[in-house]
C-alpha cells in the first residue's frame, strides 16, 4: 500500500496528529505495533489536563501547554469523551515549598497561564475540606482539568478513520527503507507499507524508529510512574486534583478524582530498562499510599480495586523533541513527549499537520465530530427506558459494578476503531473495570466479543499476542 504519510505510533500525540492530517487530502496510514491504540503512556497516565505553570518558559512544553489547554476541551466536546475543568491545587507544607509555590506562581504569569492565585491552607481547605491540616499554602490553577486519556486517544483514531486514515495494528516496524521519494517500511510478520513522510511518534521506541530510519535521537528515558485507584465510594474525598510540590524527578504524587467517579493516586517516577517495565512494586506502591495521605489523610486504602504503572518516554534536556530530522529527509520526530503530553496532544497534532513539509489541500468532507459512544449513560431514567423499549439489548445489565449493558458492550464492537480483545471492550465500555474488576462479567463480555470477531471464545485473548482466556482441552477439544 503506498500513502503520503505515515504516522508510527497510536498514542494521544499519534492520534490527534492522524486526526489533524485528516483534515487535509492526504492519503494517510497510523501504524501500532500493538493489539490496540493507545497501548504505551496514553493508556496508563493521570489524566489530567495540566494548566501550564510548570513548564520552564521559553520551552517546547511551556509553549504547547499553554496553547493546548483550551484545544483539548474543545476537542474532547467534539470527540464525546469525558472531561471535566475541575481546577487543580499545588500544596505546600514547609516555607520552603511555599516559596517554590510562588515561583511557580511567576512562572505561571511568564508562560501567560490565566487565572492563577495563591491562597492560604485554611482559604484552601475551606474549598476542599478533605485536605491536610499540614497545608500551608496553596497554588490554585483554575484552568486544569481531568480527562480519559484510553477514551480520548481511541475517539480520536476513530475520528480520524471517519475521516480516512488507515489504522494497521500489529504493525510493529522492523525495517525502514529508502526508496526514490520515500520509505518502505516492514513489519515484524512481513508486511509493508510505501510511504513519502514519515511521522514518529513511537513513544519509548522513538530512538529505535529514528535507528532504523537512519537518524539519531538524543537518549530516551523511560521511567515508570505507579498508580493505585480507587473505588467510586473515594471519588468525592476531593473535588480538584491536589498536588504536592514538584520535586527533580517530576510533578509529584497526586490525589484526583477521575472523570468516571473514582478516586487516582500516584505516580512515582523511577527509570526502568524498557518500555515493557510495567509491573508494579511493594515499595512504589507504599510510596504512593505514604504521599497521597500526606495531602488528602483520609483516603481509605482498603476501597483499593487496581494498581497499575504506566512507562513515559523522557530525555535528558527535559523537553520535547519535536521537528524535521536533519540527517534523513522526510522523517519527522514527536519524541520524548512526557508530562504534559497528554494536555498538549491537539496543539503538538495540529502543529506537526501544518508543518509537514508535503503539499496540502484542505479536505472538504473533513468532519472533526463524532457521535458520544457513551451517550447511553447520561439518559435519564425515563429516557433509558424509552431506549430500551426500541433496543433491549440496553436493558441487560452484563456489568453490574458499572453499569454496563450488553447492547453498549456490542454498540462498541461495531465502531472503530474496534476491540480485538478483551481489554479493548474495557477501555471502550468500562465492563470489567468496577470494584470487582470483571469477576461478575467476563464470561458474558468474552462470549460477546467472540460473536462480534466471529471467533471461538478460546481464540479471543486479553491483550492480544498468546493473551489467551481459554484453552481447548487436550483430549476432547472442549474448554
């Protein structure tokens, strides 16, 4: 197949940048090497929509954060993907803190951050009761917000698939070629793809993309960042995302709630081998519950229902590395797209679509909209029923945690990008994700999805690859 572009790399910053190119009549592939989209940091990060005070000024990040804010809640409005402007609160408990709090405070101003004020520990818990009488000062951030970071990447893959791209998943790239006006590149099982530019956006694996292609990036860091969540009986400890101040290694532990009522804590921020380091530890785990307390004390750990680490791709000059290759004409690098990727990921898609170096005509049919996957859930009662009435498939409830009902679980294996597997249908229904992580439900989401992929139920996998549920018996072929 031969395409004009080709972006390698189903993450939020791959994503939105096929959502962006869309917008333009180019023939366009999104190349992942894994089972689904959004399978490396975009699937296992906080969520949240950072307010920008961070960044250094005068960097790649200060400069995206500032004008991604606003694009990503515009884009999450058409997308139908759940966020919320909660504000967010930066704590201090030591004059020392404090006075970090006021340069971020000014760096906040310096990078143009509205809305940004300083407040008291009392001013600040009479807004949030739920925080630490230790606090001694507050960095408010009205601005911030929280999102699904799963739910927005997989909207805007489908947006950009309703808008022509092609999605190759298992499509992991073990060869890239030089060809007269562009690139060959091949996959680990054989297949190819013809390509004129070349976008990577490969998170972790961005420095072997560039290898291949010929090029050298700076180092990348992976570092993981372990999380515990919370059941939704926690969810309203707090309503802003509550940070302490940053340390080197990062933003810190947080305490937020999550767009679907839970309640979030976390990351640490450790450096791992590879991207694959995603196992959680007992030390990490009993320094997230250690920091969380210190800034919300009443967060009951015995409501845990998940613990998790997700891998960011950092590098050693803490910014993003973002424009052309100067060794290989035709490739383009998103690389080390960390904290605050996520809030970032419409302004970074939307920058990289108008300075790819390759003739564009803007695409008439473009729609940036799609239909909510998740309108079912915010019917009224009344509004339900009538649904149901027309639809009963909506009126069996297969996970009773979440509500999920077995026409929303097939609703989502019709849309794409589709789920392949088990954790796909979670991602997109939140089945399985409740107080009793899928011990209710499984059965019936397997036997479901095996219906929608026209498979036996011993084929279909969890994750893709030899993920297997089930397996045939050995003498009689039954499960």
């Amino acid at each position: 197949m031969e395409y004009q572009v080709a972006i390698i790399g189903a993450g939020v910053v791959g994503a939105m940048t096929a959502r962006e190119l869309s917008r333009y009549q180019l023939k366009i592939c999104l190349l992942e090497a894994e089972n689904d989209v959004a399978m490396g940091a975009s699937k296992a990060n906080s969520g949240i929509i950072h307010a920008g005070y961070d960044p250094e000024p005068g960097t790649r990040k200060a400069r995206f954060n500032r004008e991604g804010n606003p694009l990503l809640y515009e884009a999450a409005r058409q997308l139908g993907v759940p966020c919320q402007n909660n504000g967010a609160f930066v704590c201090a408990f030591t004059p020392e803190e404090e006075a970090q709090l006021e340069g971020l405070y000014r760096r906040g101003l310096e990078n143009g951050i509205a809305g940004l004020s300083l407040l008291s520990g009392d001013a600040a818990r009479a807004l949030e009761p739920g925080l630490s009488p230790m606090v001694t000062r507050v960095l408010y951030a009205p601005s911030s917000g929280i999102i699904c970071p799963y739910a927005l990447t997989i909207a805007a893959v489908g947006n950009a698939m309703d808008n022509g791209v092609e999605l190759y998943r298992n499509f992991r790239v073990t060869e890239i070629s030089r060809r007269e006006n562009g690139f060959v590149l091949t996959s680990r099982r054989g297949e190819s793809v013809r390509t004129q530019q070349i976008v990577n956006c490969a998170g972790v694996n961005a420095g072997e993309i560039a290898r291949l292609a010929g090029d050298a990036l700076p180092e990348i860091l992976p570092r993981a960042g372990e999380y515990v969540l919370l059941d939704k009986s926690q969810g309203r400890l707090v309503s802003r995302t509550i940070f302490q101040a940053p340390t080197k290694q990062g933003k810190g532990v947080l305490v937020t709630p999550t767009v679907d009522g839970n309640l979030l804590i976390g990351p640490t921020a450790q450096p791992v081998p590879s991207g694959d380091c995603t196992g959680t530890t007992r030390q990490g785990l009993e320094t997230v519950k250690t920091l969380g307390r210190k800034s919300v004390p009443g967060v009951d750990y015995r409501q845990v229902i998940a613990a998790f680490a997700g891998i960011r791709a950092s590098t050693p000059g803490r910014d993003f590395l973002l424009g052309p290759s100067q060794a290989v004409p035709g490739l383009y690098h998103a690389a080390a797209i960390d904290s605050p990727g996520l809030s970032c990921c419409v302004a970074l898609g939307r920058y990289i679509a108008e300075n790819l170096p390759i003739p564009k005509a803007e695409n008439p049919a473009f729609r940036p909209c799609r239909e909510n996957p998740h309108f079912f859930r915010s019917l009224s009662p009344a509004e339900k029923d009538n649904y149901i009435r027309r639809h009963p498939a909506y009126g069996k409830i297969v996970c009773r945690c979440e509500q999920v009902s077995l026409g929303e679980i097939q609703a989502a294996c019709a849309v794409e990008p589709r789920p392949l597997d088990m954790d796909g249908i979670k991602r997109r229904t939140r089945a399985m994700m409740g107080r009793c992580q899928g011990s209710f439900c499984t059965p019936t989401v397997l036997a479901t999805l095996a219906e929608a992929l026209g498979i036996p139920v011993e084929e279909v996998t969890k994750a893709g690859g030899d993920s297997r549920l089930l397996e045939k018996g050995a003498d009689n072929g039954k499960t």
